[in-house]
C-alpha cells in the first residue's frame, strides 16, 4: 500500500470538500479522480501531494514514498531555461532523455527562457517534469490540457506502459477508458470508489443510484405509514408504541437520498436564415511560417464542424478570422444578416473577482426565453449548479472548473445562432461536457469547434476542418473515423512494400546493444558540443573560425537529436515488450 487515507475531512471558503472519507491507493493503481467541477478535486490531489493541509483524519505515507505531482497551475523559476527547469531537480535525469519527452509534448528549444513561454507551453514543461521525476505514485492534474491530438495520443500510451500508481484529474474520457483500473468519484464530501475504467463505472454507478433510489423510495413509504400512525395518536398505546415512535423519529432524521446535481440546458437560439458564413479564399501567414491558403467554404445552418491540426497550426486564428476578430492576409469572410455569433474562447474572459456571481449573469441579460419558457438569471444559474447562496458569492472564491462553467452560461445566454468553441472541453468536469453535448445535439444553428478531446469530436462534429502541411482539408465524417482511415491507408502502404505489421515486437541482439550503448554515446555527443561552445568563446574575431565551429555544431546537433529519438523509441519497444510477456 502506498497511501492510506483515513476519515479524512476538508472545509474551504466555508465548503465542504471532504468529510469523514477514507480511501487507500496500491502499488500499479491507476486512479481517476472525477466529479463536478466545484466538488474539490484539485484540492484533493493537493492534499495527497502533501502541498496542502486537511482539517482532520489522517493519511499514511509508505516509507520513502517517492511523488511526482503535475499542478493545474505550475510554478517555476521564471529566468532560467526549460532544460534547467526539468534536469535540476534530478541529477539521475539525462539530458538526451529530457530533451526527448520534452520533443514529443512539443518544447523543441530547450534554451527558451520561461517567463517567454506561452500558458500552453508551461503546462508541457511541467508535464514533461512530472513524466521524468523518479516516483512510486504519479499525480496529474489535467494533463491532456494544451495538448495536441497527437500529443495525447503518445501520453495515453506512456502511461498504459508506466508500471507505477497514477492518480489523475481529467475530463478525457477516452484518455479514462484506455488508461484507468479504478474511478474515485467525490460527490457533496463523500467518495465512492469503483475498480473499473470509465465505461464498466458509467454502469456500475447507474445500478448503485438505482439502488439507492429504490431504497429512499421504501423509506418514503414506510416513513409515510408511520406518519399517519403518529397522527392517530399513540401516546397512550405502551411501551411497543414507544418503540414505533423512536423508530419513525429515526427514519425522520435520516438524510435523503438527492440526485447528484446535474445542468439543464434548454436549446436557446436566434433565427437563423440561409445565408450564414461564407469563407472565400483566405489565407494567412505570420512572417514565413504560412498556416493556410486559399481556403474556401459556404457554412449551412445545421453544420457540426471541428477543427483539428497539432499545436501552433493557426486553429484558433481561423476561429478569429471566421468571427472577425482578426483579418485575412487575402480573401474575405462574408456573414449573413441574420447571424448572431456567441464565441466561446479558449481561456475565461478577464472577470472582476469581486464581482458576484449573478451580477455577472445579469451584465449580459436578465431574463432567457426557452422552449419551455422564461427563465430569470437567477433561475439559469440554479441550473447550472449555482444555487441561491452561490450566486451572491464574489467570482473571486470560485475554483477554476465554475468560474469556467459561469463563463459558458453566459455565452449561451446570448441566444446565438451560431456557436464558436475554442477548447470547451478544457476545464469542464464531464457532466457539463454531458449537458452540453445534449445541447448541442438540439440546437438549430451551427457550430464550430476547436478541440482536442477525441470523444467530443466525435459525439457532436460530423465534419472536419483538418490542418496540415499549411492547407486546411474537408473530412466528412469524426475523429475516430479519419483515424481509421489513416490507419487503413498505413496498413496499405505497408503492404505495397511487402512488409508485415508485426503484433508482438521483438528486439533484436543489435538493438538491444545499441540502447545499452546510447547513454555513452549522448554524454560523448554533448562533451563535444561543450568543447566547441568553449572553442567558440575563444576564437575572439576569427570569423572564420566561429563560423566552422557553428557548422561543426549544427551538424552535431542534429545527430544529437537523431540519437535521442532513436533512444525513446528503442526505451518504448523495450516497454511494450515488457508489458506484452507480463500479459
């Protein structure tokens, strides 16, 4: 056992975020912390990461437990570079082997200094951080957040492979079904616990409220019998009627059993007429890096479009330019008279923290119309899990997860016709993912939606607006559908050369010397480049030479970078075949 956890109980801003839980997390344990946003997730994690107190209980470490945590908001030295920020924690930590996780989560320039990187960025290098720290437990806190599809992809693997316990907080529910054994759901202070990945505990939760609904409704009824019998009079019935009412007091007394809290999402839109948005041959570059061109496409009133393409693409400036936000370097962007855009962006507006809830609802409308009716702001945001006293908290004390659910009522109150959605998913707990999808399924305008959460893609978008080789290409149909597609043209390509895709891999006795040999040969590699750094420093004004050494290094440079993703790859074969003989 490597944590155990016993009654433990956590107030914050006068909330309850556990009480009396107790949990213990094994050795290969690979855990999903979910639940609403609000409920106290993050805090938990925290807690367990042994970054925050708890009130009362108490948790028990294994002896000389190591942890590795990836927080939702990294913190790091802001003046120095990447590769100081993940190898001076551990002096075990190669430098090829961080310069290679740190490639595949898309941090190239290793010199980079910090404070320049992007949120995106920092939530990689920490993430790489966490991947490369000796430990016995991993604990992530949304890690596919800021990442690419391919990304994710390489991250669901390394971690089926990691042969350690992980505890994790995301809203992936592929990423949920492929890499974890064990759901711990936190509902109102309480944890329910299910060894099963997503989909057996979808299941198993469904039967254990069906019993529990079947239960209250049992003691709804017998406690409506003893009523009537209280009514009746009893108090001259003995001893046996004494029993009976201590009895009713009891059943009085236990708390019932409510439904978990869950959003109601009324379609809420503006007319929409025929002429919606129409793309005509627009392009756009920054300097020379081109992210599209000549791009062209008339929307229709029912689209349900994703855009997709790795990090740094230019997805979010097509969403701008379409919103004209930002303009073309050529063509133009034409809207119908009718179009009413709602854009959800990718981080929450800027919002003043002291601000109350309502007063933020309110700033944007008063009152919705929906199909069923009319529906104050106060009444909206009842929906939406903000309760009275809820709503007349600052915005200030809100986590993260509600203040970016308030940020999504608001938009939606706006009553578009068309929706823009830049990263909804990030975030989100995934029973506002549910709700929206609902929504979305129901709503009588278009939508466009950047996003690298697989499973949204394919539960709202029909077609995709796909970003490569700086074009942007038309795909009817999901995610999963154009993964299978370049999946079955791999498997073709492969067998026009006449080779076979291999089950189980294998090592050859030349592979396996030359990843025992890769260590000495990087050490050599980057003494050399240190020795030409030194040499370069010494040559003063001999141009001649600098500019020799420079090619010298360039050359060995990429050899470097050749050598190191020789090396992940040769580490993750070695892993496959480990975890293949252990099955």
């Amino acid at each position: 056992m490597l944590i155990s956890v016993e009654h433990l109980s956590k107030q914050q801003n006068v909330k309850e975020i556990v009480n009396d839980v107790s949990f213990a997390i094994e050795d290969k344990d690979k855990i999903a912390l979910i639940g609403v946003n609000g409920t106290g997730k993050t805090t938990l994690l925290r807690i367990l990461a042994g970054v925050e107190h708890y009130d009362s209980g108490s948790i028990i470490r294994k002896n000389g437990l190591r942890i590795s945590y990836l927080p939702q908001d990294p913190e790091f030295e802001e003046n120095e570079t990447i590769l100081y920020q993940v190898l001076h924690m551990d002096k075990d930590i190669q430098e090829f082997e961080a310069k290679a996780i740190l490639g595949k989560l898309g941090i190239h320039d290793t010199s980079a200094i910090v404070s320049n990187l992007s949120g995106g960025q920092r939530k990689r290098v920490a993430l790489a951080k966490a991947l490369l720290k000796p430990c016995d437990l991993l604990i992530l806190d949304e890690p596919t957040n800021h990442l690419d599809n391919e990304m994710i992809e390489w991250l669901e693997n390394y971690l089926i492979r990691f042969s350690h316990a992980i505890l994790m907080v995301t809203h992936d529910r592929y990423f949920l079904e492929r890499v974890c054994n064990t759901m711990l759901e936190i509902d109102r202070g309480k944890i329910y616990s299910y060894h099963a990945n997503y989909s057996s505990y979808l299941q198993e939760k469904a039967e254990r409220e069906s019993i529990l609904a079947a239960q209250e409704k049992k003691r709804q009824s017998i406690l409506r019998k003893e009523l009537a019998w209280v009514r009746a009079g009893v108090q001259a019935r003995g001893t046996k009627s004494k029993e009976r009412l201590e009895r009713f007091q009891k059943l009085s007394e236990m708390e019932s059993v409510k439904e978990q809290g869950s959003i109601v999402l009324d379609t809420v839109a503006s007319r929409l007429g025929k002429k919606t948005i129409e793309i005509e041959h627009i392009s756009k570059s920054y300097g020379e890096h081109v992210l599209f061109q000549d791009f062209s496409y008339h929307m229709t009133r029912n689209d349900r479009i994703g855009i997709i393409g790795p990090n740094g693409c230019g997805k979010s400036t097509l969403l701008k330019i379409l919103a004209k936000d930002l303009e073309p370097d050529s063509g133009m962007v034409i809207h119908g008279d009718t179009v009413k855009i709602a854009y959800f962006r990718q981080g929450c507006e800027e919002m003043d923290l002291s601000k109350k809830v309502i007063e933020y609802i309110t700033d944007t409308k008063n009152e919705i119309k929906t199909l069923e009716g009319t529906y104050s702001a106060s009444q909206m945001l009842e929906r939406f899990l903000f309760d009275s006293k809820m709503q007349y908290t600052p915005i200030g004390r809100l986590s993260g997860g509600e203040r970016r659910r308030l940020y999504l009522l608001k938009v939606l109150m706006q009553e578009p016709n068309i929706l823009f959605l830049d990263e909804p998913t990030n975030d989100l707990d995934i029973a506002t993912l549910q709700i929206l999808e609902d929504y979305l399924d129901n709503f009588p305008g278009a939508v466009i939606v950047v996003s690298h959460d697989r499973y949204f893609l394919d539960r709202i978008c029909d077609k995709l607006f796909v970003f490569q080789n700086g074009s942007i290409n038309q795909f009817i149909g999901g995610y999963s559908a154009l993964m299978e597609l370049g999946k079955q043209e791999k498997e073709v390509k492969e067998k026009k050369k006449g080779t076979k895709v291999q089950v189980i891999p294998r090592m050859t006795s030349k592979e396996k010397q030359e990843l025992e040999e890769m260590e000495e040969k990087t050490s050599s590699l980057s003494e050399q480049l240190e020795l030409i750094d030194e040499e370069m420093n010494q040559a003063g004004d001999d141009f001649t030479l600098i500019q020799e050494l420079a090619d010298k290094r360039a050359v060995m440079e990429k050899e470097l970078e050749a050598l190191m993703e020789r090396w992940l790859y040769l580490e993750e074969k070695k892993e496959e075949i480990e975890e293949a003989k252990r099955k």
